[in-house]
C-alpha cells in the first residue's frame, strides 16, 4: 500500500445500530473528509455480548466491510474500558473497591477490578471472539487494546496480589521495613499481610509505601494488559498493538496514574490522546503550544519513534472548564504541531457526536446536523487533504541533540513529600520551564524517563538537562556519570539527587555521585514565600530567584554565578565542573525565563554548537525538523495572532500548499498559517 498519514478517529456505530441511514451516511462523510483509519468497538462490549455468552458480531463484520471497502482501516478495540451491566450483576467481584474500601456500584467506566479472575476471563473470551473473527479482515490495521487505563482498586483481590508483590521484591519483611524506614512511629511491620495500600483512613505518611503502591498499580494495569493481549498476539501475530496514553493541560505531564515509561516497554506503537485548551485566557496561543509540543515529545522519546495521536478534537472538548471551539486554521495547525513532533496520525474524538450522555456536546466530525456543510467538517476535510499531501513525510524521524529528563516516580514522590514549598512543589512547571527554552529556540528535545537513560545510555545527546530530579537511585546517578566522564554535558539543578528509590534521603542529603561529577556539596534548601526573592548574578547581569534557593559548598566546581542576597549573599548559585571528558553545571535556586534564556543559549546552544534549523523566524513562529530517506523536512508554524515573515537559506517546497518559496525572499505566513518544507 502506498504510504499514507492516518486520519480518522473513535467511531462508535454500536450507538447507530437501530440508524441503518447514519451508517451510511457515515461511510460516505469518511471519504469526504478523506479519512482512512478508524478506532471502531471501544465501548461496545454490550452491543458484542448483550448477554453472556451471546455474541452479535454482525453489525461489526458490516462495519468492517463498508470500511474495508473504500480502502480504510480499522484500529479494532478491546471492549474492556466499560462493560456490560449483566457481567457486574453476575459477577460482583468485577467492580472495584475505592481507597476507603467502599465497594463501588455498577455504572461509567473504568471501574473494573485489574486483578479479579472473572474480569480477565470475560475478556479473554471476548478478545479471543475478536481475533478469530477479524483476523483475515481486510480492515484490521492495529488492535486499541481498551481504552485510557486508569484507577485503582483496593479490593481483597487487589491487596492480596499487592502483599505478593512486595514479597517478590523485598523478599522478607525486614528488607521492606528497612526501605519503608518504618522505625518512624512504630510502623513496623511484621508480615506482608500487615502493609496495607495508602488510604486517607489509613497510612499515607509512608512514602516508600505510597511510591510501591503507584508501582503496583502501573505494574497491575500492565499486568492486565499483557493479560488482555495473549489471544491477539495468537491469533494475529502480524497485528500491532497499542493502547491509548493520556497527557494532561495546563501542567504538561503524562497522566499521574500511571508511569506509562514501563507501559512503553509492551506497546507497538506508542498513541496518546491530546486536548490542549487553544484559545484560553490564561496564556498566549504559542504558550499553549508549547505545552503540547512537550508533551508529544514525551510520547515520541518513549519509544524514540513516530507515534499516533489516537485522540484529538476537531472543535472543542465537553469537560475543559469552558469549551471553546477551535478557531479558523486552528485545526489545520494543531495537526501540523503534532506533526511536526513526529505524529504519523491524526485521529480525533470523536467521529459523530452522540444525542445522549455525558459526550453529546463534545466536538465531533459530524455534529448533530449530519452535514457536510459545517465549518467543522471542512475544517477537519481540509486536514484529510493535507495529510495526504503531506505523506511522505510518514516515518520520519525527529533529531535531538538534547535530551530533558522527565520522572514521574520524582512527581510521584515530590507530590508526597512534606517541605520545601509544601502545596506545590512545580515539579512539572519547573521541567517545561527549561524545555520551553530550547522550543523557543527551535532546538529539538527528546523527553526521556530515567529508565531510558539506564537502559540506553545517554551517548547521542550533546546535553541532558535533569531539573529537579529529586529521586536519584544509584544506578541513575551511575549513568549520568559515565555520560559526563565518556563527554557529555549535564545541567542539574536544586532539589535534585535528594533521595533513593524508596525516598529514603541519601546519607549527606545529596547522591555522592552527583557530589562528585557538578564537584559541589548542597548543604541546605532555603524555601521563599511567594513574594520574596533573591537575587543571582550571573555574567553581567542580575537575575531573580525565587521558591528554592539551595546553598552550597564548593569542592572542585568553577562558580559561574552567584546569589545577591541573604545569609548565603556571595555563595555560588551556578556552577560548571570538568568531570572526565565532560562538564556538569547546576543551577541552585529557581529562576524565571531570562535566566535560563541567557544561561542556555551561552553553555548548551552556542556552547556545544547545537544544531538548528537554518529558517530564521520571529518569536511565536516554531520550527521543527523531522529528517527521513535523506530528507529534511521543515515544520514551520506559527502560534501568533498575527502575519509573520520568515526567511529562507535556500529555495524551498512546501508540501502543503505545493508552492515552491525562493531563497532570500521574505515568506508570509498568515495568522495560524503552517507550512511544511523541504
Ligand atoms: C478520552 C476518552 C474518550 C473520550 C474523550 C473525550 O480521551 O478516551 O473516550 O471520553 O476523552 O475528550
Ligand atoms: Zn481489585
């Protein structure tokens, strides 16, 4: 098959059934709107088994059929994200136990127990009905295993499966005391079966215990996962796999819940579902950009791959605070964003809007008017058109010189951790802070987990910036050693290296590697109120810091700057240390944007040479490369609210509007305008 950019989205048909015209009519807006790729079945467990062990597959072999038979493809889902009333009814074990112990009722979704038996047989049978039926379908492109995994239950099941876990990892309860610290108030613990799971009327001061609990709660929901996709990888070893992850606005991070970095390992293909608020009245369009080019950074470095936005918007949202549909060219341009980060697809939420439930109002292809007429529908047709254009840009990779690390077990921990600025410690806030600096620059950045950098090593990357990476187990400290002594260079700042992996604190306060490698000593974290600052002077100019200011010792490290203010005026706020064939700098205290401006673009960019698109453009004008088969293609976008100019080095194609741009002259890019060129 020719090589085509996925456009399509979540079609729910199972709630048509009794609309034999909407079907059709369905099959005939996809083609409009040139759309090839469809997640069909997600929730539609109890339109496949209306009662147990009656399987009604028809609707779906036809639903297959008319979108094989314009060549589309079908993404077919795992019902599991929401099940039938008579499996609940039967089987009350299914339903999940909440923290308190409450046993929940039937009703939404994502209640299911992760570890019940009877769950994982109900959808071993409906999972293995599937890949039976469509395994030779012409349609069948990928499996959409469920459907955004989340929650947790704390069911006998649960908490039994819990305390084996445990076991299999501490191996006797004094090892486990000892990570748990659990002298502290007399909580130790006797046996397995004592250590119960974190509940607010329970135990939530251990934190050791609260982080085993979010590692067992991922490691359970892959667990299931893995459980979910035996039939599939059988019966259709061909078929790839992907499950959808969730990214979260305004602060940009991968769902909490979840560390989606062990979750990467067991995907084929990485997909996320992405809803950033455009047009809202807290921040500038190119801000709001910004967060989401993070977050498709995140999800591509998981993988180090293209990847698919399996959810987006065509219009609007329904569970935003207020739900405003995307502006004129906003569609067309928040695709390209995603793009531009190494999307090869563009699917949305939802296909038609529903006439009830909680979703009705939530943006869609097809509104309640059924027409082809409305601005949406175009707008969404104008992308069909500019993804087919636009093909070859399909597998395409995205170069970084610089990697951003990125911890969900630090925001787990951080989140726990009582101190420094106790409501919020901006652990997220603080690593899109340093990345926005390098995206303003139009340098790429990988977003990559600790796991990576201790499986993979961090070779490739000129730099690695490590803010606030409070947790620093051994091995992590082990691998941005050997990094920086084999060249590299790394940026660390305050509250880094702080505590293991169970949040015990490392004796001295700060990891002995990472004293050794930035040459200096933290020996105490000042916390400001929020109007309070001090001050960092750092080449010629003065700087705020405000929040953390860590105070230091210095034992080999050159100070670069230094604080203003204070008991601590006149002590080193930055450092750079020679380390091997390498240098390791850190920043001490929290600053705003013109700090890590100035501080960035004279140590990593100009300093290490980093590479950089040769297309001059203003501020709110972003570039991206993706390079593949030879060639670099150029993303160009621009976030700003009015026309801008840029400058080309060379002549140059753009993909989408298939005008040639010669060398030299000054280019118009309208309002939201995006251009793809090579
Ligand atoms: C999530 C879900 C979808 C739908 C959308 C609405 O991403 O996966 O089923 O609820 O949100 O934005
Ligand atoms: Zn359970």
């Amino acid at each position: 098959m020719q090589k085509r950019l996925h456009h399509g989205g979540d079609y729910n048909p199972d709630q048509w059934l009794k609309h034999p015209e909407i079907l059709a009519d369905d099959i005939k807006f996809m083609q409009q709107v040139k759309a090839n790729t469809f997640s069909v079945g997600i929730f539609a467990w109890a339109a496949l088994e209306p009662q147990e062990g009656e399987f009604t597959f028809e609707w779906l072999d036809s639903v297959m059929d008319n979108i094989a038979s314009f060549g589309g493809q079908v993404i077919l889902a795992t019902p599991t994200a929401a099940r039938p009333a008579w499996l609940s009814q039967k089987y009350p074990e299914v339903t999940r136990t909440s923290p308190r112990r409450e046993k929940m009722l039937h009703g939404a979704r994502h209640n299911h127990c992760f570890t019940s038996p009877v769950y994982r047989e109900k959808t071993s049978i409906i999972n293995r009905k599937l890949a039976e039926r469509y395994k030779n379908h012409p349609a069948l492109f990928m499996w959409h295993i469920s459907n955004e995994y989340n929650g947790e239950c704390h069911c006998d099941l649960c908490r039994a499966a819990f305390s084996a876990w445990l076991e299999q990892k501490y191996g006797t309860i004094d090892t486990l005391n000892d990570a748990y610290w659990s002298a502290f108030w007399s909580h130790t613990y006797n046996d397995f079966s004592q250590v119960e799971p974190p509940s607010d009327i329970g135990e939530i001061f251990v934190h050791g215990l609260t982080l085993d609990w979010r590692r067992f709660v991922t490691h359970q929901t892959i667990d299931f996962y893995k459980h979910e996709i035996v039939p599939l990888r059988e019966i259709t070893p061909n078929i790839p796999i992907t499950t959808n992850f969730m990214g979260d606005f305004p602060q940009p991070m991968p769902f909490a819940g979840l560390n989606y970095a062990p979750f990467a390992q067991v995907v084929d293909v990485i997909s996320w579902d992405a809803y950033p608020p455009w047009h809202n009245d807290y921040e500038c369009t190119e801000e709001t950009a910004a967060r989401l080019a993070f977050l498709n950074d995140y999800f591509r470095s998981l993988k180090n791959a293209p990847f698919f936005i399996l959810e987006s918007t065509p219009s609007m949202v329904n569970w935003h605070s207020v739900n405003r549909p995307k502006r004129p060219e906003m569609h067309l341009l928040s695709s390209v964003a995603c793009l531009a980060h190494g999307a090869d697809a563009i699917m949305y939420f939802q296909w038609r809007k529903s006439r009830g439930s909680s979703e009705k109002f939530h943006g869609a292809v097809i509104d309640h008017d059924n027409s082809a007429q409305n601005r949406v529908f175009k707008d969404v047709a104008q992308v069909g058109e500019m993804l087919e254009r636009v093909s070859e840009i399909k597998g395409s990779h995205n170069p970084a010189e610089i990697a951003i690390i990125y911890d969900t077990e630090t925001m787990w921990a951080l989140g726990e951790t009582q101190g420094f600025i106790r409501a919020d410690k901006k652990y997220p806030q603080t690593v899109f802070a340093h990345y926005k600096i390098f995206r303003d620059g139009n340098a790429p950045v990988d977003v990559i987990s600790p796991d990576k950098c201790c499986a993979e090593g961090l070779s490739r990357y000129k730099a690695v910036i490590a803010p606030m990476l409070y947790m620093m187990p051994d091995k992590l400290a082990n691998a941005l050693a050997l990094y920086v002594e084999n060249g590299g260079t790394l940026v660390t700042t305050y509250i880094s290296g702080m505590v293991n992996e169970s949040d015990l604190v490392h004796h001295s306060g700060f990891h002995p590697k990472l004293r050794e490698i930035l040459g200096i000593q933290v020996t105490e974290t000042d916390s400001l109120y929020p109007t309070q600052r001090n001050g960092i002077l750092y080449g010629n100019a003065s700087y705020k810091a405000l929040d953390n200011c860590a105070v230091l010792e210095i034992a080999d490290a050159e100070i670069l700057g230094t604080y203003e203010q204070d008991f601590y005026a006149g002590s080193a706020a930055v450092t750079h240390n020679a380390y091997g064939k390498g240098a390791a700098y850190f920043i001490a205290a929290r600053t705003e944007e013109d700090f890590l401006a100035a501080f960035y673009e004279k140590e990593i960019l100009n300093h290490l040479n980093i590479a950089l698109p040769q297309i001059k453009s203003p501020r709110g004008v972003s570039i991206q490369t993706r390079t593949g088969n030879g060639v670099t293609y150029y993303f160009v976008m621009n976030f700003t609210d009015e026309a801008q100019t840029i400058q080309l080095p060379t002549d140059m194609c753009d993909l989408i509007s298939g005008r040639t741009l010669a060398k030299g002259q000054q280019s118009l890019l309208p309002k939201y305008g995006a251009m793809i060129l090579k």
